[in-house]
C-alpha cells in the first residue's frame, strides 16, 4: 500500500517550488512590459539582453516543474485510489445481497468513514460504475489536490444487479485516466522532455516522407490521405 500522505507532501513541495519560480519571473517580465508601455526601447532593450538568459532558465525550470507536477497528482491519484479501494469493498460487501437503497448507502459510508485514512471521501455509484469524491480539510466536496475532479473508476463487472449489491473484490474495478506511479517526478519529467524533442523529430521526418509519397500517387488515392496532426505539446 502506498504512502499516501508522503506522496501528496511531495506533490506540495513540487507545487511550492513551481510558485517560487513563477513569483520569480513576474517582475522580469514585468519591468520589460513597462519599459515596452513607456516606449523606452533603449532601456527595454537592455534589460532583456540583461535577462534573457535568466528568463531562459526559470522558464525551462519552470516547465519542468510542470509537467513534474502532473506526475505528482497521478501518484496521488493512484494512491488515493489504492488506499480506498480495498475499504470501499470491505464495507460494500457487508451489505452484499441487500437493495442499495439511501439508508444502506449511508451505512456503507458511515463505515468507510471509520476507516484509519489520511483523507476523507464519499462514493457515487451505479451497476457498472463508480466514483469517489475526494473531501477537502474542512470536510467538503471542492478543491483538493485532484483540483476539483472526481476519482473515476472502471467497473470490470456489474457491483449492482436490479439494485442489489453485488460481493467485489479489488481487482474488479480498474482506475481510469491515470498513467503508471512514478518514483522520482524530476526525472520522469526530464526525460519526458527528452524523448518528446526526439519523438516531434521523428514525426516531422515521418510526415515529410508520408507527404512525398502522397504527392506521386494518383488522384484516387490522394483523395484518401489522412491529416497527421502536429503531436502536443508537453
């Protein structure tokens, strides 16, 4: 089981880094957008040939801490998901066989509640579908370290057949919209980068030759050729 309030401190820390680097950059950008406004162009001018390079740098630091960031709300995603799980089926299964009416619902609940987690949450369902809301400090649905999502999760089977509450295990349920945990963010992030130059480069030398062919190929079968987006950006 993985540690759920060290992962989110994580996730803290890489989101106070990147406010750090933002609240840097504000005021060089800021002296330029006035010396730009005054029109003093001489001034404007130095002052960027005098920043350009620290800009440079807080802005690669800067989306490196982003996409770190992302990392670091899958981790807390699938750790979220990992810890409550198990207690979701725990508690739903004391009430398998009954009607999933509003007062077992609560029951259910109430037992989830009673569970030793570093968080609070409440779930919605349906017969082949599942979601947990997270809860914030004070106890309410609204901005937590997910921002303002819900936990989606995959029903691999029906938890409720004509409303009654089907026995479930772990592993039939599967966490939706969420990449593999990663154990060091930074360097996920990096190399992220890393692999994205490479992989626009190959794309552009891929759509170049895709293009060429398509040119030399009759009409018929021009009509056919697909458009090949630009891949996005990271």
């Amino acid at each position: 089981m993985k540690n759920y309030s060290k992962i989110v401190e994580n996730y803290t820390t890489t989101s106070n880094e990147l406010q750090t680097i933002e609240r840097t950059l504000e005021p060089l950008y800021n002296e330029l957008h006035n010396l730009a406004a005054a029109h003093d162009f001489a001034g404007y001018k130095a002052c960027k040939d005098s920043t350009s390079n620290e800009i440079i740098r807080l802005e690669e630091t800067k989306h490196l801490l982003e996409l770190a960031l992302k990392y670091a709300k899958d981790n807390c995603r699938i750790a979220f998901y990992e810890n409550s799980i198990e207690v979701f089926c725990e508690a739903w299964n004391k009430f398998a066989g009954k009607k999933l009416g509003e007062r077992t619902k609560e029951k259910i609940q109430e037992v989830t509640k009673a569970a030793p987690l570093p968080f609070s949450w409440y779930f919605k369902c349906g017969c082949d579908w599942l979601e947990f809301i997270p809860l914030n400090e004070e106890g309410y649905s609204g901005r937590t370290v997910f921002g303002y999502e819900d936990i989606q999760i995959d029903c691999l089977k029906n938890i409720l057949v004509d409303n009654v509450i089907q026995e479930i295990t772990p592993e039939d349920f599967r966490l939706m919209s969420s990449g593999k945990f990663t154990t060091d963010t930074k360097k996920a992030a990096e190399r992220a980068i890393k692999e994205h130059s490479k992989m626009v480069k190959a794309f552009n030398e891929f759509k170049k030759v895709y293009d060429d062919y398509m040119d030399l190929c009759p009409s018929a079968i021009r009509k056919q050729k697909e458009y090949i987006s630009q891949p996005r950006a990271i």
